[in-house]
C-alpha cells in the first residue's frame, strides 16, 4: 500500500513543482510587460502634455523618419520607414491615431501597432504542421522545410491518432495551408483538445 502511494506524491510534487515555476514565470513575465509599458505610458504623456500644454514640442532635425513596427496574430513582427517633412511631433503622429508612440529621438520616432490579422506573409505561405518533436507548429511553407514561424504546444499523439482519420492526420503531417485570420483560429481551436497535459509527459 506504501510503495503505490509513494508514485503518486511523487507525481504530485512535480506537478506542484511544475505549477509554482509556471506561475512564477508568468508573473515575472506580466511585471516585466508592465513596466515596459508604464515606462512607454509615462514617457507618451510628457509627449503629448509638451503638445497640449505651452512647453515647446520638440522640432525635428533633418532628415526625420517614422518607423512604423506593427505585431501580427501570427507572431511575427515587420518594421517600415517612412520620411516625414512635419516640424514637429505633433504633425508627424497626426496621421497614425491608433498607434502607440513607443521612443522619440532626434532624427526619427517609432511608432507601434498591434494587427489582429496575420502577417502578409503568413497569409502568403503559412501552413500548420507537427515539428519533429511533437509541437503543433506554424511554418514558412510545408512543414518539411523547417521554417518556423510559432510554435504552439505539443500535442498528445496517441490521442490524435484515435481521434482523426487517416487523412485528417497526414493533412497535418504534411501541412495545413492557411489563408485567413478565421482559419488561423480554427486549426488552433480544432487541435487544442489534442495539447499534451503534463500527466501524460
């Protein structure tokens, strides 16, 4: 009776190790993200109260530049440059309400936006697949050229394969095309309930 409760407080203690390091990771990485963001907020504020306010708005030496850095669903990130002639920062953000005014410095300013769609290039080329190590994964084209894009969780085989058909396993082993945000969300949702638990590790 001893010896078949020692596996199970064993396990237990492992998972509770597991949940503990979890936790504190996520913690670590919420007050990181929100520190980075007070910081962007305190520094936007002084900004835009120089605008609002008689204190003069700083004006720009030339050449001046936007750079515009946008995030998409998919996880990737892409950055543009543009060249403004306005004289001052006021001017120069006009035209980008909805964006985040991430740092101002002498010669340009970075501007950031959250897009809740897929890159251009994930819509160009992206496909689901399995990584050689079991994780449900995002490529650059076909799974087999190993171009990853995300990586998601890994996914319980074994339930899979009794769960899918024979096709419905070999679209995913061979690659899933993605051409929307809306099939993007699907795949993700249908292959969720086959996310390996920590129990079955």
């Amino acid at each position: 009776m001893l010896k078949s409760l020692r596996p199970a407080k064993l396990k237990w203690k492992w998972l509770m190790l597991f949940l503990v390091l979890t936790i504190g990771l996520v913690l670590g990485f919420w007050v990181s993200r929100l520190e980075m963001k007070l910081t962007n907020q305190v520094d936007k504020n002084r900004m835009l109260s120089q605008m609002e306010g008689n204190e003069s708005v700083p004006v720009f030496s030339m050449p001046r530049q936007v750079v515009l850095t946008r995030t998409y669903v998919c996880g990737v990130t892409d950055e543009e440059k543009k060249e403004v002639r306005e004289q001052t920062l006021e001017q120069i953000l006009k035209p980008y309400a909805g964006w985040e005014l991430v740092s101002v410095h002498p010669d340009y300013i970075v501007l950031h936006k959250e897009e809740n769609d897929l890159a251009p290039i994930c819509k160009e080329k992206g496909y689901f697949g399995l990584s050689p190590d079991g994780f449900l994964t995002f490529f650059e084209g076909l799974p087999d050229y190993q171009k990853v894009i995300q990586t998601f969780y890994r996914i319980n085989t074994d339930s899979m394969k009794a769960s899918l058909s024979k096709e419905e396993l070999g679209h995913l082993y061979k690659g899933i095309r993605v051409h929307d945000l809306a099939e993007y969300n699907s795949i993700l949702s249908t292959f969720s309930e086959f996310q390996r638990q920590i129990e079955s590790q």
